[in-house]
C-alpha cells in the first residue's frame, strides 16, 4: 500500500545512546511499500512492548524505502544488493554484489547483535537472512501474499518460523520451518480504522497504483472520466499516480474539467482510505489488508507480472467472499467501466461489499507476528 510515515512519525534513534542490553531487531527486505508496511507494523508492535527497543530496517537503495522508513522513525541501512532479475542479463555482477552484500550483511548483525531477525521478502532478505542462519539469529519470515516470492521460499529453509497471511502459502514454503498462520500485520493507524464510525455520507473514489502508480489503472481511471459518465457533482476523486504519471493524469483531468485530487504517492492512506466509497487498485497483499480494515469495497486489477501471478490469486480470494470484483487488465476496458458504472450507481451494492470487507479484516496481526518472535528470540547481548 502506498502510505509514506507520516509527519508525526517518531525521531530515530541514536543508536549511540542504547547498550548492549537493549533489545535490538533487524528487518530485512523491502523494495515495495508491500513489503515494507507490514514490517513497520510489527517494528511499532515492538517498541509498545519494548520502549527503549532499537530497530534496524537493512535493504536497498531505493526510493522507497528512502521514502517511507527513516520518515517512519527507524533506521535504515543499505546493502549493495542487485535484484534477482538482473541474473540473466549480468549473472557475474549479480554474483560479486550478492557475495558483497552476504558480508555487508554479517557485519550489520554482529555490530547489532539483534534478538531476531525479520524477513520481509524482497531480493533484499536473502544475504540478511542467510547471514542470520550462519549466525544463528533466530529468523522469523513474513510472507504476505498467496504465492511466496523467491527470497522467501528459499529463506524459509533455514528460517525458525514463518507468519502466514493466507494459508495457500504454506505449500510453498519448506517444512523445516514452524508456519504460522497470523494474517497481514497492518500499521496501528489502520488497525484504528476497524472501529472508525461509518462515513457513508462521504462519496469518494479512491484510485491506488500500489506505491509507485500504475499507468494501466490511470489509463483506465481516465477512460471512466472521459466517457462523461462519472458524476462528478455525487463523487469527489483521489487519485495516486505515481511520480512519472502525475503531470500527465493531472492534465488529462484538466482537459475534462474535472477536480480531482492527484497525488504522486499519498502520504495519509489511512485519511484517504476513512473517507473512501469505492477503491480502484492493484491487489497485493498488503493493499487488501489495509482495504480490509478500513472496509472499502475494492474494483480489484491485479498487477499481470506479479510472480506466479500471486496478484490475481489474493484478489479472487477476496472477491470470493464478496468484499471486491476482479477485473484483470487484460481485459476490455469497456468491462471494466461497466462494473464501476455499476457500483458507482447502487449504493446498496456497495454496503453490501462494504460488510464483507470489513468481515475480512485482521487488525491482530502485528501482535500475533510478535507473539512469534518474541517466543523464538534470543536474549540481548548475546554473541554472535
């Protein structure tokens, strides 16, 4: 889901100021704000638990993770990692970097020494979790979708546990870890928003890319605009582009006199999601999980590249409670404006979709995750 920290985040850390006997966790992973909220979700569970905890987030140099973690108050260190899919095109490089990163990341933890470390997925979470293995940090994994990724499957050979948020995962990954099923951890501010009072007065559609956008779902979006069939004195618009989208949805709207509010990437979600009717977005995990809590009926587009198609497997998940309709990309565009036509016409539909969301909601799922790692982790100070 696409959700910076936002300005209220807590300051990070010195890690100067801790001693050895402060509990110390490192998170490994990232690339994706899928892969990074629930991680933050768990890191927040543990400093309630543990007020003086120092928490380490070790992944890339992407944007986003520049973009959402240190914001969010944690440490943030990078490893000179190379994604998996570069193998092919420069298997020699992706080796060096992998090696370079394997020794990066055993020095992070035997300068840190954590209690346990958090894999969040990701090409990222492999040097980290195979250095914890070596170690013998206890390692604890979160796979969030139907179909675990790559990092993932092989990580959990060596893993203590793994926390599940669809039970479909579980035969994917080795037996040799514990499979826990926990569901999604989802950040306090949207665990809120399972006890937040209707807003059905509110008549927002909310359009979701994922954290970098999706020219696909904007194209779409603006098909249902530019048709002159959206009615735009019932409903306002929010919709989250991506950096190299904005400009040009934003002009598109313009061109058709319609006021929309367009976002390069949102950085209250959880505000947007409160006030939202209707939601049009991709179908990771972590984005349904969010959608769940908050109870937004959901026109789901799965991302058609997502590994074995794992996008298309939550969304039928939870299309097949009734909670949201899954319209593939690939598919007419004109299917796709009839079931938003459609929606955006019967408010009692959309009530309909709305109970069923909410019935799938987990907010839990923090604490459940830390249940896990607290049970498994090793006392501070303890040598690696």
């Amino acid at each position: 889901m696409s959700d910076s920290a936002s300005s209220d985040a807590a300051t990070p850390r010195d890690p100067r100021s801790l001693d050895e006997h402060v509990p110390t966790y490192v998170f490994a992973g990232g690339g994706t704000g899928g892969h990074l909220f629930p991680g933050i979700a768990v890191a927040e569970e543990l400093q309630r638990r543990h007020s003086a905890c120092r928490v380490v987030f070790v992944g890339s140099d992407r944007a986003i993770e520049q973009r959402i973690v240190p914001p969010a108050g944690f440490e943030h260190q990078v490893l000179p990692v190379a994604t998996s899919t570069s193998f092919k095109r420069r298997p020699i490089r992706f080796v060096r970097k992998l090696r370079a990163s394997y020794r990066a990341a055993r020095k992070i933890l035997q300068d840190v020494q954590p209690r346990a470390v958090i894999g969040l997925g990701g090409f990222a979470s492999a040097p980290v979790g195979l250095a914890a293995w070596r170690l013998r940090i206890p390692l604890v994994l979160l796979e969030q979708n139907t179909v675990p990724g790559r990092a993932t499957r092989l990580l959990s050979r060596f893993a203590t546990a793994a926390c599940l948020s669809f039970q479909q995962s579980s035969p994917f990954l080795s037996t040799r870890c514990r499979h826990e099923l926990t569901g999604n951890p989802v950040r306090r501010k949207f665990q809120e928003l399972c006890h937040r009072p209707s807003n059905d007065h509110k008549r927002t559609l909310l359009v979701l890319g994922g954290s970098q956008g999706s020219r696909a779902i904007n194209d779409l979006v603006l098909s249902l605009v530019t048709s002159g069939e959206f009615d735009r004195a019932a409903w306002q618009l929010v919709h989250q582009t991506g950096d190299q989208d904005k400009a040009r949805v934003n002009a598109a709207y313009q061109a058709a006199n319609v006021v929309a509010d367009v976002r390069a990437f949102i950085g209250d979600m959880h505000r947007c999601l409160a006030a939202a009717e209707l939601v049009v977005a991709r179908a990771g995990a972590t984005t349904l999980a969010e959608l769940a809590c908050a109870g937004c009926p959901a026109v789901l587009i799965p991302f058609p590249k997502s590994v074995h198609n794992h996008q298309l497997l939550n969304a039928q998940h939870y299309e097949s409670f009734g909670a949201a309709i899954v319209v593939e990309q690939s598919a007419p565009v004109d299917s796709f404006l009839q079931v938003v036509r459609q929606l955006l016409a019967e408010p009692a539909k959309l009530a309909e979709m709305r109970c069923q969301m909410t019935r799938l909601a987990n907010p839990d799922g923090a604490k459940l995750v830390c249940d896990v790692v607290t049970e498994i982790e090793r006392p501070s100070g303890k040598g690696a």
